[in-house]
C-alpha cells in the first residue's frame, strides 16, 4: 500500500494531480490534470495545465486547489501559482503547503488491503447451471473485493467466492486459516 501524504516533504515527482482552478468568488471552475514535475525550496513544479491543446492562463497568485490521487486517498490542499514556468517542458511552479495542512480524504467507503490469495469463483446462470474458475484476489475489504480472472464467467445469478484467509499463526504456532 502507498503512504500517506501529511507534508510538501511526502510528494512525489510523477505524482498525478489535479488543479481545481476556482473563480474570483472561490467556486471552482475547472479541473485539470497534471503531473509533479519537480520538488524544491521555492515550491512544487507541475506540468502545465492544458485545455483543449492549449495552455491554462494561470496567473501569478491565482489560487488552486491541488488533489494529489495516492493510493485510495485524495491528498488536497490549497495553493498558489507562484509563477509560469517556460522552456521545453512549461509548468507552474505552486508553493508548498505549510505545515501539516494536507487533508487526507479516503475515496471509498472502506480500508481496501492489496492481496495476492488464489480463489475459486462459482457462479450460476438463471437456469442454475454452475460454472467454476480460479481467479487471484487482489484487493479486499468490507464491502467488496477485485478478482482477476482469466477468462470471462457468464454469470446471470449469484456468484461464491472460495478462499483462505493468512492469518498469523496462533499461540501454539499453528497456522489459522480462515475459509
């Protein structure tokens, strides 16, 4: 799983953003996405904004917000267009959050943990006719999960999942495996 982000020191170069551009009421107009491009003492450089193939005009001190996407969590603070940035590759060039100002705000309804545990899907169709598959479980929490499976399964009906969960093993050094 990738770790938080709590400061300006937690980004990434590469990281994707997206620049919620607001009006001079602090409505947001438009959204636009981008890429860290590089990290310094004067700020955070982002890949230029573009609409429709065309530079943003961002002007110096126009507030943005920034929503970094890690994880399964959007990272956002607000900030500023310190300058434009020229050259082969333009940017704006944003100043840093102070502090620990970043908000964290979980974009599902649970923990979601990365798996890698083998699974046999069965599923029926309407006439109750079963059909069986392996698949690999790679991602699971409360309210659902993701299945990579290797070919498609017609199912019109319910669907069963069949695995083992690892858990730690107990006192007497017995693995508990959990169905």
């Amino acid at each position: 799983m990738s770790e938080p982000i709590y400061t300006a020191d937690d980004i990434h170069i590469a990281d994707p953003v997206e620049l919620r551009v607001t009006d001079a009421n602090g409505r947001t107009v438009r959204r636009y996405k981008s890429l860290v491009q590089d990290l310094n003492d004067e700020g955070i450089a982002v890949s230029m904004p573009t609409y429709q193939g065309r530079p943003v005009p961002l002007k110096s001190n126009h507030m943005v917000e920034v929503s970094i996407f890690r994880g399964f969590t959007t990272h956002l603070f607000v900030s500023r267009v310190l300058r434009r940035v020229g050259g082969k590759r333009p940017a704006l060039l944003l100043s840093k959050p102070p502090g620990r100002s970043i908000r964290r705000i979980p974009r599902r309804d649970y923990f979601r943990v990365d798996t890698e545990i083998e699974v046999q899907i069965s599923g029926w169709d309407l006439q109750n006719n079963k059909s069986v598959q392996q698949a690999l479980l790679n991602d699971l929490s409360v309210g659902g999960c993701r299945l990579v499976v290797h070919s498609t399964l017609p199912i019109e009906g319910s669907v069963e999942l069949d695995f083992e969960l690892p858990l730690p093993a107990s006192e007497d050094g017995m693995d508990l495996p959990a169905r």
